[in-house]
C-alpha cells in the first residue's frame, strides 16, 4: 500500500519534491496509525483499504495547499518539546462579536492581548450559521467561510499570521459532531438526496429513535425532550403542513438546528477530515474539537464515549499529523473523570478542558473547604507526557458538578445532595450565598440543573466588592499555577459582571448562558491601571500572577506534587524545580487560617515570596488571610 501511495503522490506535480519528501518521510509513521484506527471502526474487510488510501489523499490535498509558512512551522514544530506545557503559555477566549465587532476590529485588541500576557487566542466559532439562534455559532453551516458580518476567512488567515507572529497561537473551534441544518449536506438530505442523507441519523419511523432514547443523555432537554427531532423539510419562509408532516427523525443531541453527522459513514469521515486541514491551513494552531463524547452512537449505550470516539480520534490526528503536523488538537469533553482523561494522549488530543479543577475550585469556594479539590489534584491531575490541561475558571459554558460520585462518597460527601447544594449556593438561594448566578437547564425530572454567571457575578463582586476582589484572584491563581495551559474568559479579568440585559437579543432569550457571555464594557478596561478600582485590583492581580509564572522556571511544565496543609481550607501543592520547589497555598475560608511551622518543616527555613519577591520565614508558620494565596520558593530539606 505504502508503494502504490507513495507512487501516485510521486507524479502530483502540485509540490516540489523536497516538500514531498517532507511528507513521505511523515508516512510510515503515521500511515499504521490510520490504518490501525479506521479498522477499528470500519471493519478489516478488503474495502478498508480504500477508506485508508482516501484518507491519505485528504491529507495530501490538504497538504499540497499549505502555505508556505505553515509548512515552516510544521518543520520547527514537529521533534520540538511541546509549547503548550511552557511557562510562558496563557491563553485567552472570546466571541469576535461581542468582543470587538469584527476580525479587523479584533486584529486591533492585540497589543492588548500582549500586554496582558496572551500566548494563545481561542476565537468562538466565527463560521457561517443560522440567523437568530446559532446555539453562539455552534451550528456551523460552512466550515470554509467566516460569517459575513465578522470578516472573510482571507481576514482570518491574515490575523492568524499576525497572532503567530506576535507569539499568540490562534485557537479555533472543530465542530465535527453535527453542523447546522443549514449546512448544504443537511439540506440535501432534508430534500431527500440519499446519499447526504447518510451524512447524518435520520430514520424514516420512531422505532430506531424509541431504541436509542431509552439511554442516550438529554443534554439540552429546554429545546427538546430526547435526542432526536423531527425533519423540517418545509422551503425556508413557508410554514410546514400540518397534514402532511416530514415523517423522518433526525439526531440532535443539542439544538433541533444541530443535526449530528452519523460518522459510521466513512464519507462523514474523509468529508469532515478535509474540513478539518482546511481550518488548520487558515493558520489554527489548536482546534478546539467540539462536543468530542458525542461523535459515536451505539445502540444500547449512552451515546458519549464510544470506543470508537477514541478510533475516530486517533484518525483524524495522524491525518493531522501528515498534512499539519503543527496543529494541536483540544479536547472538549465535559464528562466523568474517568472518561476526560482518556481523551488526552499525544495520539488523540494532547490538549484537554481540565472540566474537573474547574468544578472544584467553585465547589471549594462555596463550602470553604479543600477536600475534593485537594484529592483531585493529588489523583487526577496527572496527564500523559506530551500532553497538558486547559485550566479555566470558568468558559462560554455553564458550570456543570462533574466530579465523580464514587470519590465524593469515599470522602464523605454525598454526591447528589452536595450537587444540589452547589446549585442552591450559585443560584444564590442558599442563604449567606454571595453568587449571583442562573440555573441552566434545570431539568426537574433527572435532578440535573447548571450554573451560568461571570467569574466576577458569581463570586459576589456586586454585593461585598472587597472578598470578591480576593475570591476572584484566588480561582484565577489556581489555574495559573496548578500546571497546563490557563484559560482566561476575556473581560473577567477586569471583574466583567453578569449581562442584565441578555434575554433581549435575538436568538438568546432561551440560553442562560448569554448571561455571562456580555459585551467588552470599554469602561471596565479602562479603569484597569487604576489600582484603587475593582477592575485595576483585579486586573493587575492577573497581570502579575501571569508575569510570575513567566520567569518562575519551577511553572514549566505539568508536574504537579500534592501537599497536605493539615488544614481543610487551605489547598497545597508543589511545583518541582531543579533545586527548588513552588510551594503554592490558597486559603479559600472567608476567615485568616493558619500552616503551621511544622507542617512546613520539610523546608529550609528561608523561602521567597514570588509575587513579592521577599523572604518569608517558614519557621514561625504561614498566616494567610481570607482568600488568600502564596507561591512560595523553598527548598527541600535534604
Ligand atoms: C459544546 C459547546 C457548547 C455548545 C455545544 C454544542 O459543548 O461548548 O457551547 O452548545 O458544544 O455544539
């Protein structure tokens, strides 16, 4: 096979031969890795050879299109140590709308990003979509143009150099589970084209959808109950027949505008695959895979986490790995635990949603207590090598308990009750709660129910600015030092506050989470070097902490070694270093607590503050206030 390949790619005359050998020299290497993973899901028979040459092919076209440049940091790239577990990445998110308008707009935010620090940008879903509600553009109906009133995908390349060459990796969304019902492959298939019909689960009665639904998950049970809907294959702007309704399902597991794309079509893969290389050859670096659990169902199964997800996966990186080698992929399942970590691996995606530090560092903010946090950082922190988490305080998402039940029971904590518990905390009916959050998909029937809300809104800055100042330092603190690459939601670190008026626009009066989705508030940033102001405590706090990390070697990489504090509001961990530790300290009691001097014995004496850079004396203990945090250097007694 590798011959017959290697012979047709030979007489393509779209590339010089230095840069086909570039790609022969990445085959061997990656070619079993394709065959070994669509065999997986496509069955060993003769045929399969066909889909392994075409996916190759996919590669190849992709790759002869590749500018220039791009092929020079693949080059740079590939054999190098991973850029995403150095010190120096920090990555910020935002919507191009509604955070500065349009792509050139945004072009125009990046000496800001600079200035705050930003090594990595995350653009929200910026494609083609449905007018109205697009579920925030994640119903994409082109992967191959931008929406027209953000910019043109030649203004996307062009900022994407840009970014590269300011430092900053541009970030963009794969959304490969379903497109928009506006996409041409689902209008052909609503128009009935058999063969785009089986780009997606549509079946012509209920009996395959009833057998399905007895155990896949609702996930956005406010749009519709199940997973499927019905076809609305009525001509835009006219209302569909009451007599004479489409009488076939289509799988949606979000929106009734997201149709899911039935990968066991492996046209869906090679489609979706030069869709993919397409985006990557705009200039992504990272392509952040969108609802990644849910691209594989089983009959009798959940639905999410499918072995064949992981095949799917491993696919689609060694294609990656042949046309764009510098490409990343993130991955985006906000699942069990045990489930998240199986995505990460430098053969599927050497990114990950970190969905669990994230759930905990709220959790430990509302009861003021380390226990779960501090078990998941001793248990679940580790990540392959070549592989690293996103830590965020919070995303575009909700807020989900995605902690598992068996390891809050094994402490002591009842799982659902605590869930419902935080719920109450974040909602702000719990009484003495400083969140102000909404409730997302309250689904009174399975118990479920989210939290939406900005950093700032959630964690009080309203109603008592002060502790909310330090809580919202404190969450940010963790993500930038626990290890992996921290996430900042743009505006929240000038303190932006929840939207009031989010119900009002278009297309979002049914989706919570626009609440904390607002608008850059020039205002906030303006007060951010004003240091007597909430946004320049704030800012400046998240600045320095950034600027910390950066000339603190002991943050390079993901190593992680848990530290018991002997004192249930104050989390520990270390940072490994050559010669020293980062020893950092986060009290997330409204109280001052208290780690003793022999609890901190196994140190020399004399520490350094980093954010200060002064000496503290270990031997008298550490006294941190409310909310509270240190990152200490010390050095191990020997
Ligand atoms: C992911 C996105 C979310 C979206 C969903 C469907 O979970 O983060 O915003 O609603 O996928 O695309």
């Amino acid at each position: 096979m590798l011959a017959v390949l290697q012979e047709h790619l030979v007489r393509d005359t779209r590339v010089a031969a230095a840069d086909r050998d570039v790609f022969l020299h990445r085959l061997p290497q990656q070619l079993p890795r394709i065959v070994t993973s669509l065999s997986a899901v496509y069955g060993s028979g003769p045929e399969i050879w066909d889909v392994v040459a075409r996916a190759v092919l996919t590669a190849w076209d992709a790759y002869a299109e590749r500018p220039a440049d791009l092929r020079d940091l693949d080059r740079q790239r590939e054999g190098a140590a991973p850029w995403f577990t150095s010190r120096e990445a920090v990555g910020g998110v935002c919507y191009v709308d509604r955070y500065a308008g349009t792509i050139a707009g945004l072009r125009e935010q990046i000496p800001y990003f600079r200035e705050l620090g930003l090594s990595y940008l995350h653009l929200m879903p910026l494609y083609e979509s449905p007018a109205g509600n697009s579920d925030g553009g994640y119903a994409v109906s082109s992967y191959r143009r931008v929406d027209p009133a953000l910019g043109t995908m030649e203004e996307l390349a062009e900022l994407a150099a840009e970014l590269r060459s300011q430092g900053i990796a541009l970030v963009l969304d794969f959304v490969f589970n379903h497109t928009s019902n506006e996409h041409e492959w689902a209008r052909a298939a609503a128009a009935g084209d058999p063969h785009f019909e089986r780009f997606y689960w549509i079946h012509r009665d209920r009996t395959l959808p009833d057998a399905f639904e007895r155990t896949a998950r609702e996930i956005f049970p406010d749009d519709h109950p199940g997973v499927f809907t019905r076809v609305d294959s009525t001509p835009a702007g006219r209302a569909a027949s009451p007599f004479d309704p489409d009488p076939r399902w289509v799988w949606t597991t979000f929106h009734r505008f997201q149709w899911d794309l039935n990968y066991a079509n492996p046209e869906v893969f090679h489609a979706m695959a030069g869709e993919m290389l397409f985006l990557a050859n705009q200039g992504a670096q990272v392509l952040r895979l969108d609802a990644v659990a849910f691209i594989w169902k089983q009959l009798g199964s959940t639905c999410e986490s499918q072995p064949q997800v992981h095949d799917l996966l491993r696919a689609f990186r060694a294609v990656a790995a042949l046309a764009a080698p510098a490409v990343e992929f993130k991955s985006e399942a906000i699942v069990h635990p045990d489930e998240v970590i199986r995505y990460v691996h430098p053969e599927q995606c050497a990114l990950s949603y970190n969905p669990l530090q994230m759930a905990l560092t709220w959790e430990a903010l509302a009861t003021r207590d380390v226990t779960l946090l501090s078990a998941a950082l001793a248990e679940r922190h580790e990540t392959p090598e070549g592989t690293a988490w996103v830590n965020y305080v919070r995303g575009h998402d909700d807020i989900g308990w995605t902690f598992s039940d068996d390891d809050a029971a094994r402490l002591g904590v009842d799982p659902a009750g605590h869930r419902r518990f935080l719920n109450a905390f974040y909602t702000g009916r719990h009484p003495g709660s400083f969140a102000d959050g909404v409730a997302f998909q309250d689904n009174p029937r399975t118990g479920d129910c989210r939290i939406c809300g900005t950093t700032a809104s959630l964690l009080g800055l309203e109603a008592e600015p002060g502790p909310a100042v330090d809580r919202i330092l404190l969450a940010h603190s963790l993500a930038m030092s626990t290890g992996g690459v921290p996430l900042v939601y743009l505006g929240d670190e000038v303190g932006q506050l929840n939207d009031p008026h989010w119900r009002q626009e278009p297309g979002h009066g049914d989706d919570a989470r626009w609440v904390h989705r607002p608008r850059r508030r020039e205002a906030d940033h303006e007060r951010r070097h004003d240091l007597f102001s909430v946004q320049g405590r704030i800012f400046g706090g998240i600045r320095g902490m950034i600027a910390v990390r950066r000339r603190t070697p002991e943050f390079e990489g993901t190593t992680l070694i848990p530290f018991d504090t002997h004192n249930s509001h104050v989390l520990g961990y270390q940072r490994p270093g050559e010669h020293s530790l980062v020893l950092c300290l986060a009290n997330v009691s409204d109280w001052s607590q208290f780690v003793t001097g022999e609890t901190l014995s196994g140190f020399l004496p004399t520490a350094t503050l980093l954010h200060a850079q002064s000496e503290v004396d270990l031997r008298g203990g550490i006294l941190l206030e409310a909310h509270g945090f240190r990152w200490l250097r010390v050095i191990p007694v020997r």
